[in-house]
C-alpha cells in the first residue's frame, strides 16, 4: 500500500486544496478544497488528479449558464424556433417531406406545417407530389420571410435536427438544438 501524496496547498484548477479530509470505505484519499467562488468542497484525490475534478461546480453552472443565454438569443425570434425551420426531416419520417404523411383513416396524404407554435393544416392530397408541392408553398409563405429577416443576425447558428421519442408507449416529437460557431 501506498503512502497518500500531502496535496495541501496546491491548486487544481478553480480549487485550493486546504487540508486532507480522510478516506472513503474504499480507502480513497479526501481533500477539503476551497472554490475560486468561495465554496468548500471536499474531493477524492484521484479526481482532482485526474483533472476530472476543477471547482465545486460553479464553472459547470457557469458553462451551462451562457450557453443557454446564447442559444436562447438565436433560438426563438418572433415567435419561432429559427433553426427548426431548416431542421432536417424526423428520422422516422417514412415519406421523404418534412410535415407530409401518410393519413391511415383518409387513405390520403395529409400536409401540415409549424409556425409560431401553431399546427396549420394544409390539407389532403392523393398523391405524395401533392402534398409535397403544397408542403414547399407553405415554407415559401411562413418560413421565407423569417428566414430572410434573420438570415445575417448573428455569426453563430445552431443545427437542429428533430426525433420522436416512443418511450413510455407514447409518440411525441422533440429537438435537439447544438450551438455552431461559424467558420472565418
């Protein structure tokens, strides 16, 4: 067995380590580790380390924080999730058109579109190339002005792409949005 390393007073990342605080069951070494933010912590040495470890959690929190004020910032203008306008097609979309599927009870294809948090029905057509035609004039009606109004805004964008989630015996559609940089 192995003498534990004395890591008072060193620094890892956000945190100072103050004083050895004992060992977990497992007989793992406890540091007592005071935050940049003013928090007390007390850590497993292996994880300050490792790295794994660097603050009491306010910089996760922190991390978390301005990325949310930053998406939020390009994520809903007027209304409308910007980038779910350009999202691609739900990986369960069986027909190949984003908002065109295949009505079972009207054995017809019914289109429908999201705008502004409402679902806008355009109807039902026979064919596929119908409902797809109708699908491409009502992103030309609702979609194209906001795209245009907001096209040059901002230099970073976030990628959208849509998934229904089947879990729990219930359908329901969700996004998930990441925030791109764009490239110079």
């Amino acid at each position: 067995m192995s003498k534990a390393i004395d890591l008072t007073g060193q620094r890892f990342g956000r945190l100072t380590v103050v004083e050895r605080a004992g060992t977990t069951k497992g007989r793992q070494s406890l540091w007592k580790c005071k935050c940049d933010c003013g928090n007390e912590v007390t850590v497993l040495a292996y994880t300050l380390k490792s790295g794994r470890t660097t603050s009491c959690g306010c910089f996760q929190k922190e991390t978390a924080l301005k990325f949310i004020k930053k998406r939020n910032q390009f994520l809903r203008k007027d209304g409308t999730i910007i980038c779910l306008l350009t999202a691609k097609k739900s990986k369960n979309n069986t027909s190949g058109v984003k908002g065109v599927f295949w009505d079972k009870k009207n054995q017809k294809w019914r289109a429908i579109i999201g705008f502004q948090g409402k679902r806008i029905y355009l109807g039902l057509f026979s064919t596929l190339e119908a409902a797809a035609k109708a699908r491409a004039v009502a992103e030309e009606q609702y979609f194209q002005p906001i795209l245009d109004k907001y096209k040059d805004e901002n230099s970073t964008h976030l990628k959208c792409d849509l998934f229904k989630d089947t879990s729990n015996n219930s359908e329901s559609t969700h996004f998930k949005c990441d925030l791109l940089e764009a490239q110079e």
